[in-house]
C-alpha cells in the first residue's frame, strides 16, 4: 500500500508591510536615541556594541524601580484590522515581579484617550537575543493614533536591548481546505471508489473580494512530472462553506496532486492555493488519486 496524504500549506496571500521607521536602530540622532524614536535619553540610547543585524540597537540602562521608561513611535495603523508586532530582545539582569523586557502596540482615540493595546509578554534575567511576537486583536473602530513601544515593564530594573522591531498587517486567510474524501489516507481504492471531496471554507474578513467575484479552480497533476490530467471551476462559488468535488475514479493508480486555487473570477488573480497530495494504492481494485 502506499498512501500519503499532507497539507502543504498556503501561499499566495499576505504580505509584509514594514510600518516602523528605523526598525533596526541603525540611524542615529544626536541626543544618543535612534532616529524617530522617542524616549527618556537618561534610559534608553542607541547602542552599537551589541546588536542582532546591522550595527546598532536600543539599549535600556535603568537601575531605579521607581522610574517607568517607555521609547516610542508612532504607527499608521488601521481601524478593523490585525496586527503582528515583533522584535529581538536581549537582557542583562533584569529584575522585578513583572516579565522584563518587551514590546507593545497602543491605541488612542480622537482626543488622546487610551483605548487598548497588545502586550505580549517579555524576557527577564540575563538572556540571549530572543524573538518575541504576538498578533494583536482587530484595531477598534473608535481608534485614532497608534504607538509601537520598546519598554522594560513596571517596577523592573537592569539592561536590555531590542533590535530588528517589526510591526506588520496579519490578515486572516481568505481560504483554507480539509480533504473530507476519501476519508482513509486519500485514497480512491476499493469495490466502490469515492469521489474526491475538499471542502473549502471561505473567510473575506480581510479580502477585498466578493463571493461573487471570485471562483475556485482546481487542477490534478501528476505527482512525478505535475502534468494536469484533470481540472474544473467551481463557480459561482454557492456559499462560504463549499466542496470541490473530483471524479478521479477512472485515472491510472498513482500519486496525484489536487490543486485549489481562490481566485478571482475576472482576471484570475490569485488570493490563495492550497495544494493536497493525495496517493493510490496500486493493487488491482484501487484507482488514483
Ligand atoms: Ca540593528
């Protein structure tokens, strides 16, 4: 027997769009902060003896409990939206109850009125540059101005550094897939073949796409050399729940390859592929894909 079955992941949706200037603290400025940031210079200052990229990082030198220190600038975000917010972080005995040193994102309103944040938690103690990353929930509607921050949270002292700070839009997928059949190992085998069924979830939260404008073409290829021995459209696409369904009971026993792709309808711009790898047996009884 031989049967594989794997998802093979998404692509073709998603992009990075770096909203942070001076994400690498490599400009300077001469009151000793990074260019475009903003922060007490008795705490924080551009350092070029330690850093992850480049030749520079921020640097957090505070041994007074009572001082609460933040290095900011200010992001243009959007209402509805989310948010993935990252850096690397390196400490050096940082100490307090809370959990060190860290990044968030903010918003106000209109008027300056905070309104809510994402506050993914940090490093403390003495450590080695350590990546970390968070998706903050969708921007409220009522939000206004937006602030990435650097910071070492309350209460806590000691040194850290941040370097390579990344804020960028995370939009939901528009398309994910499950192969519901054949249901053992992707298999099209035995007395009475299945057809091939993906059932495909649609979610346009973050696409800028109707249901109606779009389609779902799908393409069988050949494993070995990826030649397409069968495709179709599904379209108009009949709900945000749909399945593809595949008819693959008369192709040679082999390994095939079943490709969906959202597109749009008009001009076939691609928003999202998944691709599922499906097997046969190749005893008597068995079919492809
Ligand atoms: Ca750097």
């Amino acid at each position: 027997m031989c049967a594989v079955l794997s998802f093979m992941g998404i692509a073709g949706w998603g992009w990075a769009d770096g909203l942070i200037r001076n994400p690498g603290f490599e400009d300077a400025t001469d009151t000793g902060l990074p260019n475009q940031w903003s922060g007490p210079a008795s705490v924080y200052s551009r350092e070029v003896a330690f850093k992850r990229s480049g030749s520079a990082s921020l640097k957090y030198v505070n041994d007074n409990a009572e001082v609460y220190a933040l290095c900011t600038q200010p992001v243009p975000l959007q209402t509805g939206k989310r948010y993935r917010i990252s850096a690397w972080v390196k400490t050096q005995d940082i100490k307090g109850e809370e959990s060190g040193a860290t990044i968030c994102a903010e918003w106000q309103d209109a008027q300056g009125k905070w309104l809510g944040g994402h506050y993914p938690e940090g490093a403390k103690g003495t450590t080695d540059w350590t990546h970390i990353e968070s998706v903050t929930p969708r921007i409220p509607a009522d939000a206004h101005n937006y602030t990435f921050t650097c910071y070492v949270r309350r209460a806590m002292t000691g040194t850290a550094w941040w370097d390579d700070v990344a804020i960028t839009y995370e939009p939901e997928p528009p398309f994910s897939s499950v192969l519901t059949a054949p249901d053992y190992r992707g298999q099209v085998a035995g007395a009475n073949p299945e057809l091939v069924r993906v059932r495909c979830l649609i979610n346009l939260i973050d696409c800028p796409v109707q249901l109606g404008d779009a389609c779902l073409a799908w393409r069988v290829l050949e494993n070995g050399d990826r030649s397409v021995v069968m495709k179709g459209e599904v379209y108009p696409i009949p709900a945000a729940t749909a399945d593809v369904t595949v008819d693959a009971r008369e192709l040679p026993a082999g390994k095939y390859i079943v490709e969906i792709t959202f597109q749009r309808k008009d001009n076939g711009e691609v928003l999202a592929t998944n691709t599922w790898l499906a097997g046969a047996g190749f005893e008597p009884a068995t079919f492809g894909l």
